[in-house]
C-alpha cells in the first residue's frame, strides 16, 4: 500500500483518480494495438468515448482541482517561511499538467474518430509516451506531493478544498 493509498478526503480523491487512470491507459494501449486494422465495432467507439471523457473531463478537472485549490493551500500552509523546494515542485508540476494537456491533444482526433465510427490510426509510441507521461506525473504525485499535503494541511484546509472539488464537479459538464 502507498502513503496515496492511506490518505483521507480531499487527498484519496486526488490519488483515486490516479488509480482511475491505469485502467483507462490499458484500454489506449489495447485500442492502439489494434489499430489501424481495428474494426470499429460499438465496443471500440465505447472504449474510445471512455478515454475521451477521462482525458477531456476527468484530467481536466482534476488538474483544476490541483492548481487552483490544492496547490494555493500547500504555499499558504507554509506562510511565514520560503518555501522554494514547495514553490518549485508545483512549478513543475504545473508544467508537466500544460504538457500533458498538449500530448494529449495530438491523440485527441484519433479517439474521437474511433469514438465516432471512424478507423482511426493511433500510433502505439504515441500512446506509451503519453501513457508513461501520465505514469510519471501521478508516481511524483502520489509519492510526493499528496504526502506532503497531507503532512502540512490542516483539517480547514482540507475541508475548504473538498468543498472546491465537489462543487466543480458538479458544474462540469457530463
């Protein structure tokens, strides 16, 4: 068990949503080995729309939830001090969010054909190296960030961006 896994509210959604992403990324990788041959049968268009809803909703807000709810309170939390090591870590992170939302906008089309009916190619190296981005990204989450938000946030805090979380995902559209 990770210290993701041992999380309470808002932390285990954050780290749920990581956990959500595995079975999504082996439905790409199956889609993407079948393909270009792939016949685009209902179960191909409904593998392909469920990885659309994951990256264009869920992702999304998810990421929301991180830079305007999670990564605010973690800098507040440490007020008084310099947290450069803190700073530079949502730094990154954000970035690594900005490119992941463009790596994925280049599969994008592909999917959405395939959601469609459309034969679609999906290069499998496309796929593994977004796949692995977003690996990557939720390992450094899990094993950094959410720990250390769980060590320095108070109890308002964590209440105060449960409240931000649900009710973005009740004003996102489904």
């Amino acid at each position: 068990m990770s210290a993701a896994d041992r999380l309470e509210p808002p932390l285990d959604v954050l780290a749920a949503w990581h956990r959500q992403g595995q079975g999504v990324f082996e439905t790409m990788r199956r889609l993407a080995k079948g393909a270009p041959a792939l016949s685009v049968d209902e179960a191909a268009q409904r593998h392909a729309q469920s990885v659309l809803s994951y990256f264009d909703r869920s992702i999304a807000v998810h990421h929301e939830d991180e830079e305007r709810d999670l990564f605010p309170a973690l800098v507040e939390s440490m007020a008084g001090s310099d947290p450069v090591c803190l700073r530079e870590m949502i730094a990154a992170l954000t970035d690594e969010h900005r490119a992941l939302a463009a790596a994925w906008r280049g599969l994008r089309p592909a999917f959405a054909g395939l959601a469609a009916g459309t034969p679609s190619t999906l290069p499998l190296e496309h796929v593994e190296a977004l796949v692995g981005q977003c690996e990557r990204l939720f390992r450094r989450e899990d094993e950094e960030l959410l720990p250390m938000a769980s060590r320095l946030l108070s109890d308002e805090a964590r209440h105060e961006i449960f409240a931000a979380m649900l009710a973005r995902r009740r004003r996102a559209p489904s």
